[in-house]
C-alpha cells in the first residue's frame, strides 16, 4: 500500500459522507455498493511497486497530494477553448467540465432514434433500478483500489446506451475537460457503455485541461457489448503537464462481439491506461491498438489484460511508443486463456523508440495459458532512430530535422492506420503531426548512430 496520511485519508472519508448525504434517495443497490467499494479502498488503500502489476508507477504524487473536488467551472471554458478539440463529421459531441455535463458547450447533432447520451447522474435520477444489472457489475474494486475509489464515488460521468440492430455511422464523442483552481483538484468520472445485440459505433473519449492547476482523474468505463455487436472505443489523454490520469476500460463481450480499443497518450504528468476485455462468448473478436508519446519527465503506463473465457475467441494487441528526454513508459500485457477457452488464438506486440539516452521503458509481455488447444504469441521489442533510414532520406536531400520527423511518423502511423473511423482518424493524425516536433529535433550523439535493438519474447 502506497502511504497516504491520515489528513488524506480523513479527506476522502468526509467527500464520501457529504456524496452519501447528497444521495439518500438513490437506489439502494447503488448507495451500497458505494460503500462496500469506500471499504475496500480503505481496507486496501493505494497501491505500491510491491504490487506486480504496479511495479514500474509509483504513485506517491496521488495518494500523499491532498486533492479537492473539482470545482463547478463552466464560466472559465468557451466554445474558442474547445475548438481544436472537436472532430468534425461527429455525430455528437457532450462537454463535460470537472465532470459536470455543460448542455451549452454540447452539441446532439444527428443520433438515430432510441439511442441515449447523456450524463450518467441523471440516468441514475431517470432509471436508476434498471441500471443494476451493468453499473459497476464488471469493474473489480477487490483488485484495483483506483477502481474501487472510483466506484466509492460513482456520480458524475456519461451514459451511452444503443438499442438492438441500431448502426451509428457517426461517431459519439465525449469530452472532459478539467479546468483546475489554484489548489490540486480531483474528479472521479464514471462512465457506462451498453451496446445491446447487432449494435455497431464508434465512442471517443477525450481528456483536455484548462488551464496550468493539477488535477487528478480517476476514470472508469464499463463498455457491455451485446451478440454480433461490433464497437470502436477511443481514449484521447492530452492534458497538461501537471495532470495526474488514471483510466480503466472495462469490456465485456457476448458471443461474436468485436471490440476494439484505441489509445492515444500524449500529455499528463503521471498516467495510467488500463483495459481490460473479457471475451465471456464464443467467437469473440477484441484489438487493443495504442500509441503513447513522452517527453520531459512524462510517465506513462499501459496496463493490458485479456481474457479468453470463451472458446474460439481471438485477440491482438499491439502498443507503439516514443520516449524522449526523462520520460518513463511502461507497457505491461497479461492475456490469460481460461480453461474453457479452447481455440483461443492471441497475439501481443509491443515496440518502443527512445530518443533519449535518458528516457526509460519497461515492457512486460506475459501469457497464462490453462487450456490445450491455443494460439498465443508475444514479443517486444526497444530500440533507436533506424540510422540506415535516417542516412537514406537524408541522402535524398532531406535534412536530418525533417528526415527524423518522417520516420517518427511512420512509427506512429503503425497505431494510427489501425484506426478505421476515418474522421478520428484524421484528426488523431493531424493532433499526432502537432505533436511530434519537439521529439522529432532530438539528435543521437555520433558515438551512438549504430542501430541498438532489445528483444524480449
């Protein structure tokens, strides 16, 4: 357990006594899983590298900073602030400021009729009975503390429901947007997913800040995705450098669903991304595809576990990253192939570029294999700018800048052409192109120009 002092403590123990007052006539079902989860997170407390699927994060900055609630701060975010993160050709887009849904800053353009996105809060004031049999039923507070302090606090957040055979052409976009005071402040965001049978979307969440303040978000998507459903979820972390972001992606799978998850990692002080597919029917399809780019003192941890629990399931996993500086990324991928689940076949690849003789990577590919009849690869790979490469677009009459620059983008455009939504993708395209200038300038010294690859797997 990372240390947390009993000031700290008290802090979270009177948060939850005034959300627990303020809620009194929320369904029963929900104010006792708030507390079995507060519980559980002070039972547990936050989590330590003695934990293994912690040992690369420290995470001393959340639990020893004494964070408030995120203040109610729509007047200090405008349309102009907002503009570069809109992706044009959306079929919706809800703002969310510290966590509160601003109806003013949102934009419901054109969504088929019976789907539903809103703030969750209010689908718990709207339906909230009919809510138990998905909210909080597949996020594990017993193994995440995150996720049980997230679960404590379940209040603010999105709701996104489909109906059966509804197609979304469109993509449903969801931003956050923290907007910090002058103290450290925190928002505990909830969101939930329920795309009933032969549903297909597209789901982009994307994490901005407003303003120079820390902030602290602890996230949790619950994505339910039905038979023959077929569902696109994208994460967008790009907040400033004093944010502090955990998000957990929870999915489950019915039988023949495909679900594919995408990340882009670009800001943030201390970041964590974890998903975690179970594929719970037969013929389940899932890819996790990410890219994670670091500079500074940027850490940046990918969080991976799939699980077969299904027979003739298959899924792919694939996390590029580039570290520049003192930047720290980590990328830990567990797939777990249950008894049950014969015919499995996985696959994982991880491949990272340092910059930097000072940037750092730890990457942990892992399988656990319990039944007979498999398919399972791993590997990953560490490595420098290709020389070859570089000297021949060089030679070409490229200067080394702009060479650099080019072969980064290559790198980044593996993740990137994954991404089939064609208006996420060109803009995650021109938002990575942004990005990349800072890095791109990074020189090797002369003595180091020899291509220098680690492999593991």
């Amino acid at each position: 357990m990372a240390i947390a002092t009993a000031e700290h403590l008290q802090s979270y123990l009177d948060r939850f006594s005034e959300l627990s007052a303020r809620a009194e006539r929320q369904p029963r079902w929900l104010r006792e899983l708030r507390e079995r989860a507060f519980a559980t997170f002070c039972d547990t407390g936050f989590p330590s590298t003695k934990d293994e699927d912690w040992r690369f994060t420290n995470v001393n900055a959340i639990a020893k900073t004494q964070f408030e609630p995120a203040r109610k701060a729509r007047e200090e975010v405008s349309p102009l602030t907002l503009a570069g993160s809109r992706i044009p050709g959306s079929a919706c887009q809800l703002v969310f400021v510290n966590g509160v849904l601003v109806p003013e800053l949102s934009d419901l353009l054109s969504l088929p009729a019976g789907v539903q996105v809103k703030s969750l809060s209010q689908e718990i004031l709207d339906q909230g009975e009919a809510l138990a049999g998905h909210l909080g039923r597949y996020a594990e507070i017993e193994r995440d503390a995150f996720c049980a302090l997230n679960t404590a606090f379940i209040e603010q957040g999105a709701y996104v429901y489909l109906p059966r055979r509804t197609v979304v052409e469109k993509p449903i976009c969801l931003l956050f947007v923290s907007a910090p005071g002058t103290h450290p402040e925190m928002s505990q965001l909830r969101n939930l997913i329920i795309a009933e049978d032969e549903t297909e979307a597209t789901i982009v969440e994307d994490y901005v800040t407003a303003g120079d303040g820390v902030s602290f978000s602890n996230v949790v998507t619950e994505l339910v995705a039905g038979e023959n459903a077929t569902i696109s979820h994208y994460l967008i972390e790009r907040e400033n450098r004093s944010a502090m972001n955990v998000s957990t992606l929870r999915t489950q799978q019915s039988r023949n669903a495909n679900v594919t998850s995408h990340s882009l990692l670009l800001g943030g002080a201390l970041v964590r991304n974890n998903v975690h597919p179970v594929l719970a029917g037969d013929g389940g399809e899932c890819l996790i595809n990410g890219l994670f780019i670091a500079s500074g003192t940027q850490h940046m941890d990918n969080y991976m576990l799939v699980e077969h629990r299904s027979p003739h399931c298959s899924s792919r996993q694939f996390y590029n990253g580039i570290l520049d500086d003192h930047s720290h990324g980590v990328f830990h991928g567990r797939i777990i192939v249950h008894k049950d689940a014969q015919r499995t076949d996985a696959k994982q690849t991880n491949r990272n570029l340092l910059l930097s003789d000072d940037a750092q990577v730890d990457t942990k590919p892992q399988l656990e294999i319990y039944a007979d009849d498999v398919k399972c690869t791993h590997g990953a790979t560490i490595g420098q700018v290709e020389e070859n490469a570089l000297f021949y677009l060089r030679s070409r009459g490229i200067d080394e800048l702009s060479a650099r620059r080019v072969l980064l983008l290559a790198f980044a455009n593996e993740c990137l052409d994954r991404m089939k939504c064609q208006p996420v993708h060109d803009h995650l395209k021109a938002v990575v192109e942004d990005w990349l200038p800072a890095s791109a300038a990074a020189t090797v010294p002369a003595e180091q120009t020899e291509r220098r690859w680690e492999e593991a797997g």
